[in-house]
C-alpha cells in the first residue's frame, strides 16, 4: 500500500515574511521526496527475502524507512504549524504556562532550540507525552527522534532548505519569521486532540481488589517531610538475603510472621508495605493489615523501585 501525498495545510500566498517560491520548493522538493523515497524503500523492503538479506542491507533500509516516513509526517505538521497571525490562543497560551511556568519561558526555549540548530539540521518539536500528559520541546535530528508515544504537535523545520532561499544563513530572522506566522488556533485543535490520547496502560492486579497502592516517590516525601507513615519492608526471607539492602531508615518484617510484629504498629498512623517488586507479598500483606484494621497500603513497584528512583538503601548487618 502506497503512501499518498497530503495537500499543504497552509496557504503560501499568505504567509508574512516567507516567500510562495520557498514554500512551493520545501513542498514539493523536500517533503515530496520524502514521500517518493518512503514509497521506494516500501516496495524494496515488500519484496526482501527476510532469510537471505544480510543483516546490514535490512538495518540500512530500516533506517532509510525511518528517516523517510519520519521526515513525510513531520513536514505536514511543519506546514500546518503556519499560515496565522502568530497571536497566542488563550487555551494554548494557558496550557504552555501551565506546563513551562509561562509562556514567555516556552517560548524562549522553543526559539532558542531554533537559533542553536542554526547552520546545523534538525527539527524542535513540540511534543505531548501522554504518560505524565506533559508537554515537552523536543530535539530532533536525522529527521528520526522522537519521544516514543509523544504526539507531536508543533514542528519547526531547521533544515537549510527550509530557509536559505529567502534568509541566507540568517536562520535567527527565519527562526522569528516562523513564530510571527505560527497558526495557534490549529496548534490548540491538535493539542485538544493529543490530550485525548490515552496514556499506557498500567499494570492491573485485580486479585488484590480495592487494596490501594501509593507510588515510591510520594512515600519518600512522606517520609521526607515528616508525616505520620509506618513503612515496613516486608519482602520475603529469602529475597531480603540475596539482595543484601534495605531502604535507610526502614525496618524489615518477616511477612510470614505478621501475628509476631503486628502489635509493633499504631493504628492511628497510615502503614505502608512493600515486597521486592509491587506484586503479591505486599499486596498480601496490605490486605491483612487492613482487615486487622489498619489503614494500610502497599507501595508500587517495591524496593526495586526505591531503588530505581534512587533513594538511599544500606546494606543490611
Ligand atoms: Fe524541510
């Protein structure tokens, strides 16, 4: 199945300060020949005898793949980020503050990422990251990075072809040229659209019921700052020997052994527990807490996300 080319986005005749003759020659010279080489290295790779490829024939055409189809999405998105007034919506000029402190500081970044691939190539992006439903500038070489599950949703082009014929080497004027003609009541449609993107998946452990899970990072600001938490490591015996650490400041109870240390907790205090991972053990015990009647969670991902997340550890006596 063939790629098929998208009608420009933005009307060339009106853009201030870019000319037709520039936009004509990016459309059709630089986004249709990504299209024409996408379209090329599709059928080659539809005809590949996977068995008899050699292994670096296959990653070139991989790669070339990438490159191509990535560099054919994101001129139809550099096209449609033009063609308006360069007048903030409120919606936008909101979402940017929300997420960068202001919009001035959004777009300083935004421009500067611009200025800095100056007299080199790439792209700046902008991206939503539906798993934090974060906005981020993004860096983008080769025409091949991106955020993996970002929805991009602002591109500025900054290759030379994108601006030699009417700036010369002055890619700073272009720059400023792009974002006096960035059309934001579009950028808002597509922010609208990407916020809608649900973000992964997260992991369901139906077993455990209503039992409520609270993550590493909002127990060690707890714990932090002070707050009334009873934390207990309680990971297996046999997970705790060969592991050889335990979180700074947190006692470990054998799980097997709860009737023994119960008594050691206050009811009037939230207790945490935590296994190695985040699956059965703590889950287990949370819930014979909670029927003992304590309120008590389990932590999310364990002491190997304690750990990821980088927070001390000791290793045990
Ligand atoms: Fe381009």
């Amino acid at each position: 199945m063939k790629y098929r080319i998208k009608q420009i986005q933005c009307r060339p005749w009106l853009l201030n300060g870019l000319s037709p003759r520039l936009i004509e020659s990016h459309y059709e010279n630089n986004y249709g020949g990504a299209l024409r080489r996408l379209n090329a290295i599709s059928e080659q790779l539809a005809a590949l005898d996977f068995a008899s490829t050699p292994g670096h024939v296959l990653n070139g055409l991989k790669r070339e793949e990438l490159v191509a189809l990535n560099s054919t999405l994101l001129h139809e998105l550099y096209f449609a980020s033009l063609g308006g007034d360069g007048q903030p919506t409120k919606g936008m000029a909101q979402a940017l503050a929300e997420q960068f402190g202001s919009l001035e500081r959004w777009r300083a970044e935004f421009r500067a990422m611009g200025y800095a691939l100056g007299g080199g190539s790439g792209w700046v992006i902008l991206a939503y990251v539906p798993r934090d439903g974060r906005l981020i500038n993004q860096y983008a070489a080769e025409h091949s990075q991106s955020v993996a599950g970002g929805v991009p949703i602002l591109a500025l082009d900054m290759y030379e072809h994108a601006y030699h014929m009417d700036f010369g080497a002055n890619a700073r004027a272009y720059v400023d040229t792009f974002m006096r003609n960035l059309d934001w009541p579009a950028l808002e449609a597509r922010h609208g659209d990407a916020c809608k993107v649900a973000p992964p998946r997260p992991l369901e452990q139906p077993e455990f019921g209503a039992v409520q899970g609270i993550g590493v990072e909002e127990v060690r600001e707890m714990m932090a700052a002070g707050r009334p938490v009873q934390v207990i490591d309680v990971r297996p015996r046999h997970f705790v020997s060969r592991q050889q650490d335990i979180a700074a400041g947190i006692p470990w109870r054998d799980p097997e052994q709860l009737q023994e240390w119960i008594g050691e907790l206050s009811k009037s205090e939230p207790v945490v527990v935590y296994c190695a991972y985040g699956f059965h053990i703590g889950c287990k015990t949370a819930i014979k807490l909670r029927e003992a009647g304590f309120d008590a969670k389990y932590m999310n991902s364990g002491h190997s996300g304690w750990r990821a997340v980088g927070a001390p550890v000791k290793l045990l006596p």
